[in-house]
C-alpha cells in the first residue's frame, strides 16, 4: 500500500499511470523512476515543488509502499 511521505497516510487517491493526490494533505505526488516527487497545488493552480522538504531515501518507492 502506499504512503504519502509528507503526511504517512495510505489515503491516495490515483490520479493518472504515475500520478496521485494525497486526501491526508492534499498534495500531488508523481512517481519517476521509483522515486516521488511531491507537488503543492497553489490557489492559482500552479504547483509548487515540495521534493525540498524530503531527502530522496524518505521518497524512495520502496519507502512509500512501506516495503
Ligand atoms: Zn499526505
């Protein structure tokens, strides 16, 4: 099952092939080549990256599914 890495909840909902939102904290979360990237959705739309906040291990695909 998968974990948001932001806020540790298996509420994720899929958005697209590697894309999906987050219900705990709403953010959008992208999987690339095993690894997350994490977005914010602005009220303007745009998305601002969060990839910052989490070193790359806490991202890791095997890390999110909780192994
Ligand atoms: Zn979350």
């Amino acid at each position: 099952m998968m974990r948001c890495p932001n806020c540790r909840t298996k509420d994720i909902g899929k958005l697209g092939v590697n894309s999906y939102y987050c219900w705990g904290c709403y953010i959008e979360l992208t999987l690339e080549n095993g690894v997350l990237h994490l977005h914010q959705v602005e009220l303007d739309g745009s998305l601002s990256s969060l990839d910052d906040l989490f070193d790359e291990q806490e991202r890791r695909e095997g890390e999110a599914y909780g192994h």
